[in-house]
C-alpha cells in the first residue's frame, strides 16, 4: 500500500468510526441541526484532548507526524475495540511487516495441517491464506459450501467467492451478516500488509464488479477472527446452524483455519452426515 492509498484508508476509517457514534451515547444532546451522523471533528477532538485542526488534518489523511499516546487518545474518543485500535495504529504508524511472497498455484499444506482437516470430519474447515485465497479445506467445507476444486486456483479468493457465487448468497440466510466477517478479517490484513499493493489491486475490482463490496467496505469493519452463530439454509438438507471460529496458524504464511462447527442440540450434524453419504454414494454410481 503506497502512501497515498494509506492515508486514505486512515480518513476513511476514521470518518466511519467517527459517524457510528451517536451524540447522546457520550452525554451530548442529539440535536436536528446535525447536517451528518455521528460526532462532529471538534467533539472528537474535545474527547480526545487534542486540537480540532490536528483532528481535521489527520481524518483529512494528511500525513502529518502522529504519537503512540495521540492514537491511544483517539481510539478512546471514537470508541474503537481492540482490533480496530490495532488497524488505526497500524494505518497511523505504518509499521510494515515482512512481506513473503506466495505461490498459490504450488502452495502444499504440512502434514499437520492436512491431518487436521481429515480430523474435522463433520465440521466445515476452511484454510486461507493473507489474501484470503483458499489453500486448503475439508470434504464437509466442500459438501456444504462450494466443491472448490472444480473452481481454478486464481479464482479460489473467499472473499471473492462470497460476493460472486450465488450458491453463497443463497446459502447464508442474513447474507450480508455474513459478509461482513469475511470483510472484517480481510481489513486487518489489509491494514497489516502496507507493503502489498495486491490489495489495493484486489479492491478496487471488487469494488468495481460489486456494488454489494464497495457499500460494506465503507462500513470499515475490524475483528481479528469474530466468533458467531451462522445459519445456513442448505439446497439439499435445509436449515443448518454452524458456531464459527476462526484460528491462525503460526508460521511465514500467516495462514488461517475457519473451522464450522455444528450447534449443539440442532440436527445439523446428522444433515451433514446424510449430506456426504447421499453425495458419496451419488459418485460411485
């Protein structure tokens, strides 16, 4: 991410965070003649204890010399969890990290991994790597989602998928909930890996090929690996309730395993189970 492309994720996450806020949550009247929703610059910077044009300049992206102390004050004032002060600081600081290349076309799972997939036998598992490109998965992940095989190697990005696929959008009952994790994750690689200028690449064709993309990129999500219940309603099975949990594997990849775990006392797994068998047999005929 050069310079330019930096500074304007800043504004814009920050003008995001900033409109999410509602005057009254912090004691302030919510008044009628608020021309824009959320906190003004100057009550931003009044909670933060910093000047107004300072604020201004630095939502405004311009590069201006900032403090570890100042974004601590900021991240205060607009309210930002964890993982979204660690993207501010990220953006603000420009601390990039080493970039490894990858070569998704020959990338082989360890052994380990690969174990860890055959292990998971009624619980989706999906491994993707930085740019969200999909490295590995299970035959559960394939029976209930898309047989990603049959889809070429430059065209297995989940997030890709996700907006593109419309087994995806129908599978997902709230779509765009779900969406939103995916687009969540991927925004703190994309605030990590300054240096990659991929992802700008990458954005600006999804922005371009989907409307639904450029709407919930502006929300400027955050969350390392959010936890939530997903209710998928299945062609072949019907409903199905899964608990998401999503790991990072350690090592230069910076892989992650998005694990799909049906929810207790749901018939969920038993659907998955007939899923495979009826699927599995479907194949030998």
């Amino acid at each position: 991410m050069n310079d330019k492309s930096r500074l304007e994720a800043l504004s814009t996450f920050l003008k995001a965070k900033r409109a999410q806020i509602k005057p009254e949550s912090i004691g302030l009247p919510a008044g009628t003649r608020r021309r824009t929703p959320g906190l003004r610059r100057e009550e931003v910077a009044q909670l933060a204890g910093v000047s107004t044009t300072w604020y201004t300049w630095l939502e405004q992206g311009r590069d201006i010399k900032v403090s570890a102390i100042a974004l601590d004050c900021i991240s205060t004032a607009l309210q930002l969890n964890n993982d979204e002060r660690d993207y501010l600081y990220d953006l603000a600081l420009e601390v990039k990290p080493e970039i490894t290349n990858t070569n998704k076309d020959h990338f082989e799972l360890s052994p380990s991994l690969k174990r860890i997939l055959a292990e998971l036998t009624y619980c989706p598992t999906i491994i993707t790597d930085r740019h969200c490109h999909i490295v590995g998965w299970n035959p559960a992940a394939a029976h209930v989602f898309l047989d990603f095989e049959q889809i070429p190697h430059d065209q297995r990005n989940l997030i890709r998928l996700v907006f593109a696929r419309k087994e995806l959008k129908a599978l997902a009952v709230n779509w765009e909930h779900f969406a939103k994790g995916f687009l969540a994750i991927f925004r703190t690689y994309y605030g990590h890996y300054l240096g990659d200028e991929w992802y700008n690449q990458f954005i600006q064709e999804m922005s371009h090929s989907h409307s639904e993309f450029e709407d919930l990129w502006q929300e400027s999500q955050v969350s390392k690996a959010p936890e939530m219940m997903i209710e998928f309603r299945h062609a072949k099975v019907g409903k199905m309730l899964f608990n998401l949990t999503s790991l990072q594997v350690q090592g230069d990849m910076d892989l992650r395993c998005s694990i799909y775990t049906p929810v207790d006392e749901t018939d969920t797994e038993n659907k998955l189970k007939r899923l495979m068998k009826k699927i599995s047999a479907e194949k030998i005929i």
